[in-house]
C-alpha cells in the first residue's frame, strides 16, 4: 500500500518503507518504477529479518558506519540493506530472483 505524506521526509530523501507500507514524498512519485522497486527491496528484507529486528540492525549498522566513515550520509550509504536496494533498484525482475538474505553480502 502506498501512502503520500508530504512533511514526513528530510532533505532529498523522498520514499521510506515501513511493511507493508511504502510512504513517498509527493503523489507523482508513484510512477517511479525504480524507486517503487528500491523500497519493494527494503519490503522483502523487513519480512525476511522481521520488522523489528530490521529496524534494529539497520540504526545498529547505519552507527557503526558512520563513525566509521565520520559521516552520517556515507554511513546510510553503506548499510547492508541500502547497498542491496541501490545496486539493484533498476533491475525490475530482482526480486523474483532474489536469493533469501540476499542483504548479506552486502554487509
């Protein structure tokens, strides 16, 4: 289900997965088969991991990499879960091919 909320996102950030929601910035992004596609990836990870364990590995991960990279945006850049969606958000047949706990080599 995909819901529009305007004031819900930060900067240029403008799509967000929480199962079995998709949340974007502004209505015409439903058109975006790639980023529909990015947080379809993020969807089949929340249901593999579960969403709370999700989340947690993904604030756990997204810390440790930015003290690692001394910077919060290239800490996002390099969670498991974000490199996986990002590497293959083009590829519209991805997850029918996808193996389960494909995020893990990413990490």
């Amino acid at each position: 289900m995909i819901l529009v909320i305007k004031h819900f996102f930060y900067r240029n950030y403008v799509g967000l997965s929480v199962w079995p929601f998709i949340i974007l910035k502004n209505g015409s992004l439903k058109n975006d088969a790639v980023l529909i596609n990015h947080e379809k990836i993020h969807h089949r990870q929340q249901q593999e991991l579960l969403l709370l364990p999700f989340f947690v590995f993904y604030v756990l991960e997204w810390l440790f990499r930015s003290l690692w990279f001394l910077s919060f945006y290239r800490g996002y850049q390099n969670i498991s879960f974000e490199r996986e969606a990002y590497e293959n958000e083009h590829d519209l047949r991805y997850l029918e091919r996808r193996k389960i706990f494909g995020f893990i080599k990413y990490l």
